[in-house]
C-alpha cells in the first residue's frame, strides 16, 4: 500500500494537498498501517504567490480538511467572491458583464438562456437570470451575519491573501493533521530498476523515501519536467499571455468598499485583474509579450492605477512574472503526479489554477493505490481526467476571446483568427449557433465549466443563438415558467439589494468576533 506520500514543494499546490490527503488518511501509525505524509520545502525557492481568487469549491476543501471558516477569514485578509465581471472584453467602449456564481433561476428544468433570447428581454442576460450581478454592483456580500460558516444565500468563493493562506495551511496541516514538515533542497533523485523514485538525497545529507511523490515545485518542476522529461504542451498560439505585471494597492481609506467580484479589464494586449481585500487590493496586468514591449504594458498598468480613486495615490513598482501557457502531455508518470504549477500554467482569467489543484488532490486522495498495479491504473484514469480539464479551461479561457468585436491591436485580431482557435471550441461554436448550451451537453466529458458558466459568456458577449421554438413540443410551457422564473428573480435582486450587509461591513464584523 502507498504508506509515505512525499509531497515537494510547498505553496497553495504543495499545502492543499497534503491537507486533502492527510485529512481523509489515517497517519501511518506503530502497526504499520495508515498514511504518513512528508512536505519537503526549499528554503532557497519563494513562492509564486499570486494566485488569490477561489471557486466556490474552496468553501468544501476547507471544511473537509477541518479549518473553521471564521478563522480563515481573519487569518488570511479574506473578501467574498461572488464572480467575475468583465470590462471592455466585447468593443472596448466601457460595456461590461458578469460571469456570476450563481446559476440561471431554474437552471437543470428550464434553459431561460433559449427564453431570455427568444422574448429579446429588455436587461443582460445575467441580470434577467441571477440576482448575483446587482448584489455585486452594490458591494454587497453573499450571506449574513447569521448565516452559518460556509452556507450561503448566493454562493460565493473567496478572494485571499496567498501569502497567509500558504501559512494557515501549513500550521493546520502540522498541528492538526500530523504532516510531517520538513526544510531540505534537493540534491540528487533516486530511482528503482522501473524508474520509480524510491528517495530524495537533501544537499544536507538527509534522505527522503516514499512511495508516491507529488511534484508542487512550480515553474521548476523538478520531478516531472527535470527529473522525467514529460514533455510540455504549449497553449502559447491559442492564448498568447505569457507575462504579467502585479503590485499590492492600498485602499485610500479604510472605510473603502470591498468589491464583491473580480474584475477583469481588457487592455490593448492583455487584461487587468482586480481583486479586492479588507486591506489592500490585488491588481495586475497579464499580457502578450509579442504584442506589445513590458514598458507599454506598465503604462497601461500605471494608467488603470491613477485613474481610480479608491487606491491610495503612490508610486507602484509591479512585480514581473513571465510563463510558458501550457501544460504537461500528461501528469502522473510512474510513481510520480505533478499538482498546481508543475502540471501547467495559463493566465489567471477563471481563476482555473486553485480549483485544479482542489481537484487533483482530491483525486489522489480518494484513489490512493494500495499496490503498484493500482497506481498504474489509477495514473491512467488520473491522466485521462485532468487532460480532459484542460481542454475544458483552454477552450473556455479562448471563449472569452473569439467572440470579441475589438479591432484596436493585432492582440485582438489575432485571438479571432480561425487557426488560434482549437477545433474542439470551433466544433461548440458552430453548435452553439443553432442550439443554446445545456446541462445534458457535458454528459460524456469531464468538464470544469458547467453550460450556466458557457451561458454567462456567450450572451454577455452578445453572441447570437438562433432559437427555433416550433421544434419543442413544451415550448409553450416552459416559456410560461421561464417568464415567472424572471419575475421572481427580479423580485429576489430587489429584495436582497435592500437587506443584504455590503462585503466591508459582514467583514468587519467577522474580523471583531473571535
């Protein structure tokens, strides 16, 4: 059986999964039985750090690995997040929409999206389906202060501070969960006669042995990339990104409103991200260092920067990061899985890469083999799965690309050109030309974005499906359901617009209860 899972690297990936391992696995105990895991962290590598947008997912992980969601919020700088909206993605005049966590009213019985086309209701698409847009364009938080921890009236993820939810993982995963932390560089790595690591010699001397090891080195990846040679698959001619320029910003009070969402602001040749914090505001810009030089990225930078007052006015310095969008040709190789970074990378528009080590590690975890022909079937399933993700999130990061009308730089050109597009979004386009997305059509994938997700996109960017009512026999019916389903939610948006706390006071509010 797998008795010492090595863990390598530490970060959100390298944390989150020893958390999610070792709280279902019972440490490995005197009789032999049980699980014991190992994270080994380099004292000479810092962390990427910026990764500070959550799924919804985020709520379960926590609470299955035992981490009250009280706590969290005051440890690690925590705002709620309702979704993404999204600035100047369709013509780059000031439009906007919003890619909400809740989904369409009704969502599973009736597909308002075919309804909301064929009335040509006078409103968005998400503000006709989901009350989460208005709630989110007043600031406003998904529950109240008397709703439990983790339950919800809208659902909702988080916005965090890495930094300090890298730390409350590690003490929790230490004093609580019985990891074994250990401080060591890696010097050499050894391997049995079927090319299965068998131990880790530490510069120092130290040796780690194992029996599955879980490569969260990054950028390096050092087991998988360095060590294996799984090759790596670029994504750089579907999604150009490959630099990004970040800063912290501080509030210019602190009475500033908490936004409620992240938003994502098209620039010439990439986008800023913002994401706001009870004590400062995350904000970068991601770009295409083939479309325009570093020096013109920071000016738009700095330009986004000074024109909002609600940042306190001073001089900024970003903070570079450049990377390769890709991923591996596949993830588990041997007696070895890649989780976060070193599996693949692309730009943080979904905020795909938590959500992806959430579910890796969760795969180890609830299929951890219990002999050496398991782990080669487990590995296969494993590659086959997380393969399929990523075309998913490749696939719908370019969605948000393809249907654009802008025509200001070759950025934006280029991302419309037929040979940058897979053939599997092509395929869902001309689909989707004549039929709306719907639950039934990710039956036969693993998908991450669900058709409310694919909904959200499509017609905030004002994409066109041609809605053939006379071929549904309950057309009729559906369509009187679909019209109180609206109604409903306008009254609901009405409501919770009046009675919800906004994010700065429920947040204030948690940071004075202990």
């Amino acid at each position: 059986m797998t008795k010492t899972v090595v863990i390598v690297g530490g970060g959100s990936a390298g944390w989150l999964t020893a958390g999610i391992i070792a709280a279902r696995h019972n440490p490995l105990g005197e009789a032999g039985q049980g699980t014991k895991v190992i994270l080994l962290e380099s004292p000479d590598v810092a962390n990427l750090g910026v990764g500070e947008g959550t799924w919804p997912t985020m709520r379960d992980t926590l609470r299955r690995i035992g981490i009250s969601e009280g706590d969290f919020l005051r440890a690690c700088d925590v705002g709620f997040k309702q979704g993404s909206q999204f600035i100047n993605w369709q013509r780059g005049e000031g439009e906007s929409y919003y890619h909400p966590f809740v989904p369409p009213a009704g969502y599973g019985s009736v597909n308002l999206a075919a309804h909301w086309l064929d009335k040509a209701v006078d409103s968005t698409f998400a503000d006709a389906v989901s009350p989460q847009g208005k709630v989110c364009d007043l600031g406003l938080a998904p529950k109240t202060a008397r709703t439990p921890e983790y339950a919800f009236g809208l659902n909702y993820g988080y916005h965090l501070n890495a930094g300090k939810f890298v730390e409350l993982l590690k003490r929790h995963c230490v004093d609580k969960l019985g990891v074994d932390y250990q401080l060591g560089h890696v010097d050499q790595i050894l391997s049995d006669e079927n090319g299965d690591i068998s131990a880790l010699l530490l510069t120092a001397g130290d040796k780690i042995s194992g029996d599955l090891f879980v490569d969260c080195t990054g950028f390096s990846a050092l087991l998988i990339g360095q060590h294996y040679q799984v090759p790596f698959v670029s994504q750089r001619d579907c999604l150009f990104n490959d630099t990004a320029l970040a800063v912290q910003a501080d509030h210019a009070d602190e009475d500033t409103p908490i936004a409620s969402c992240t938003k994502s602001t098209a620039q010439s040749s990439g986008w800023v991200w913002d994401i706001a914090l009870p004590t400062r505001r995350g904000i970068g810009h991601v770009f295409s260092s083939q479309h325009i030089s570093v020096e013109k990225a920071e000016d738009e930078l700095q330009r986004y920067l000074a024109a909002d007052p609600a940042l306190a006015k001073k001089q900024h310095s970003p903070r570079k990061i450049t990377f390769q969008p890709g991923h591996r040709e596949h993830f588990w190789h041997k007696n070895c899985v890649a989780v976060g970074v070193s599996a693949g990378f692309v730009e943080p528009l979904e905020a795909s890469a938590l959500v992806l080590i959430e579910k890796s590690a969760e795969f180890v975890s609830n299929n951890l083999p219990q002999d050496r022909g398991a782990m080669t079937v487990v590995a296969k399933r494993f590659n086959e799965i997380i393969s399929k993700y990523w075309v998913d999130i490749i696939d719908f990061l370019k969605l948000h690309y393809v249907l654009t009308e802008r025509t200001d730089s070759d950025y934006w050109r280029d991302h419309v050109r037929p040979q940058s597009i897979p053939d599997s979004l092509q395929d869902s386009l001309e689909l989707w030309r004549s039929q709306v997305p719907w639950v039934s059509d990710g039956n036969n994938r693993a998908e991450l974005f669900s058709a409310a997700s694919v909904q959200y996109i499509l017609y905030g960017m004002g994409f066109a499906t041609q809605i053939n009512s006379s071929r549904y026999r309950d057309w009729d019916k559906d369509a009187l359901l679909a019209d109180r389903l609206m109604r409903d939610n306008r009254g609901k948006t009405e409501a919770l617009m009046a009675s919800q706390p906004t994010n700065r006071d429920l947040l204030n509010l948690v940071r004075r209860t202990s």
